[in-house]
C-alpha cells in the first residue's frame, strides 16, 4: 500500500466511525416517541458532528501546514488550555467524564501557533474522553520540564500491551496507518499530533500507566520573551 | 406461559453506540461492557445466548478474547456476531473457528436487521430452521 493509498484509509477510518455513530443516533432518532430521549439524542448528534468537523479542520490544517501560514508566536499554554477545556468540558459531561486543568508553573509563554496549538490540544483531549471510562477524568497539565514547555493530556483507560505501546512509539510522527494498540483510532489523530508540532519544533511522546491510561505530552520550545510573562 | 427473553452480551467500547443498540433491542435482556477482560465474569452470571462485539475493543482487539473463549469448553458454543465499522475487510469463512456467525457492518444496520440476524443464530444454535 502506498504512503498516499495508507493515508486516505486512515482518513476514511476515521470519519467513517462518527458517520456510523451519527447514521445510528439518527435511526433512533426516528424511532424515539420520549421527549427527554430525543433531546439526548440531538445532544449527541450535535457532539459526534462537532467531532466529526474539528478533525476535518485539523486534516485542512495539516495540508496547510508546508505554506507556512501559520506564524509562530509566544504564546501563553494556561490561556490555550482553559479556552479549550472550556470548549471541550461539555463533550466530556455527556460522556460523564471531567477534564480536569492543571497549570503547574505560570505563567508559561511558549513558542508555537495558537491555532495549531488549540487544534492539537482538542485531538488530544478528543482521543482521552473516547478511551476514558464513564466516571473518569481527563488530566490536562501544562509545566516546564527539562527545559521545556509541556503539555499533557492523560487518560485512565485500560492499559495498553508493551508490544502494541512499542508500536504505537515507534509509529508516532511517522505515519497515520491503523494501530490495533488504540482502536477507534486509526492513529490518525496521533500523527496529525505529531505534523503540528513538527511545524512548531515540538515533538510528541507518550508514556503509558501500569494503573490504566495513556500519558500524550506536547513538548514545545520556552519563550524567552520575559515581557510577555505578564500578559 | 411467554418464552423466556434470551440474553445478549454487548461487547462495544462505543457507549453511545451501544446505548442506540440497546434501545433497539428490548424483546431481549442486554447485558454490556466496554471492556473485553469483564467478558468471562459477565459469561458466568449472565450465560447469554449469543455475544455482539466490535473488533476494536479500547487496547486489544476482540479475536485475542474469541480465542481465549474457544479455547473452554463452557464458552466455546456461544454465538458471536461480529458488528463493527471494519466489517467489510472481515470474510466470514475466516473467522467461523471463532464462534462468529456473522458479520454485520455497523455503517449498514438497522434495528429490523439485526434483529433478524440475532433471532436467526438464536435458532440456529437451537437446532430450529432459521
């Protein structure tokens, strides 16, 4: 399979999966005579085609990204996450989950692009609450470490086998080809991840947790622009 | 006296997907999990007569679990149907030495044909004419 044929099954994995969903909730739509179910059910419509629209903005983002239009600037990560925490904790409630924001070390400038920032932080957080179990929170922290500005995102999902964890390293950045290790996923999520931060000389990682879950971390170059600590 | 309800188990990590099968499905007792490692514990209290599951099951896929079940003598004649988003790379011939009897695409069910297929592995594993 060619790099280009690999791409656009990963692509078409990945929208077909809110596509069912959304197909599914609209059969019982039709079906349903209970207001209070109906009303659950167009909260859902209206979460899945959400879903459905930020990972077609991020794939148009991730084509725009070789024209260089997006500047980079210091930015600060506190302002980014409670902006996208605030935009993503209704998705969470409806799946009975909670982020939860941590900004360890503020203020925290970095040097990136706001809205790749913001787009790579709802794919994360997006890919936590799918693998999440009901009751569960999402962590998101923002802190320095080892010179750098990071942020991460964990779930509390179930964990995940060393052979298919090592995949998932190995496969990160690299390609947007199906990885078994994180189902519904066809790791496209991942290596859109991964194309931003590249484009903002950053990189991705990933830890996994013997009690359950996956650490993602965004690291991204400080800002030295100390005036701006006061924004 | 009424038929008793058969019991399905619902093996998806997709709670909202799950939450629309099971409401198309109340002439049967539905039992669910997101998480493949409850299967053989709700086997034991439930013993359902047949097991829907995704392939993708949060951070393993159902054919290691299939495989396991073959593999005992108590879970190796439950039915499985197969209902996911990758059903069209699935053939049926490959997958029957694992209890799957069929194969249904998630992007083309209804509740009228699962129900259909659900009643007909039912009677199958009866022994009745489908």
């Amino acid at each position: 399979m060619s790099e280009l044929e690999g791409s656009a099954v990963a692509v078409a994995h990945e929208l077909k999966t809110p596509l069912v969903l959304l197909r599914q909730l609209t059969l019982s739509l039709e079906r349903s005579d209970n207001v209070s179910e109906q009303l659950e059910i167009i909260k859902r419509l209206r979460f899945t085609s959400e879903r459905s629209l930020r990972l077609v903005d991020s794939l148009t983002k991730t084509a725009r990204l070789e024209d260089a239009l997006f500047e980079l600037e210091p930015v600060q990560l506190h302002t980014v996450c409670v902006s996208v925490v605030d935009e993503l904790s209704p998705l969470a409630k409806a799946h009975k989950q909670h982020l939860k924001l941590r900004s360890i070390h503020q203020p925290l400038v970095a040097v990136g692009n706001r809205e790749l920032l913001s787009s790579l932080l709802s794919g994360l957080i997006d890919n936590a609450i799918q693998h999440n179990p009901i009751g569960a929170s999402v962590e998101i922290a923002s802190k320095i470490h080892h010179g750098e500005a990071v942020l991460t995102v964990r779930d509390f999902g179930s964990t995940i086998d060393l052979s298919d964890f090592r995949a998932l390293k190995d496969s990160l950045g690299k390609r947007a080809l199906p990885i078994s290790s994180r189902p519904m996923s066809s790791g496209l999520g991942l290596f859109i991840a991964s194309q931003f931060l590249a484009a903002m000389d950053g990189r991705l990682s990933v830890q996994r947790h013997y009690s359950g879950g996956m650490t993602f971390s965004a690291h991204l170059p400080l800002s030295r622009q100390l005036s701006l600590l006061e924004v | 006296m009424s038929e008793q309800r058969a019991t399905l188990l619902i093996v998806d990590d997709d709670a909202w997907f799950s939450d629309t099968l099971t409401a198309s499905l109340d002439s049967y007792v539905v039992i669910r999990t997101p998480d493949p490692d409850e299967v053989f514990d709700l086997i034991e209290r439930h013993h359902p007569d047949l097991i829907i599951a995704d392939v993708m099951l949060g951070a393993r896929n159902v054919f290691a679990l299939l495989q396991e079940m073959q593999s005992y003598l108590d879970t190796r004649d439950i039915p499985i149907v197969i209902l996911s988003a990758l059903a069209g790379q699935i053939d049926l011939d490959d997958v029957k030495q694992l209890g799957i009897q069929a194969v249904l695409d998630k992007a083309e069910i209804t509740p009228e044909t699962l129900v259909d297929c659900i009643n007909d592995v039912i009677r199958s594993k009866k022994g009745l004419a489908p």
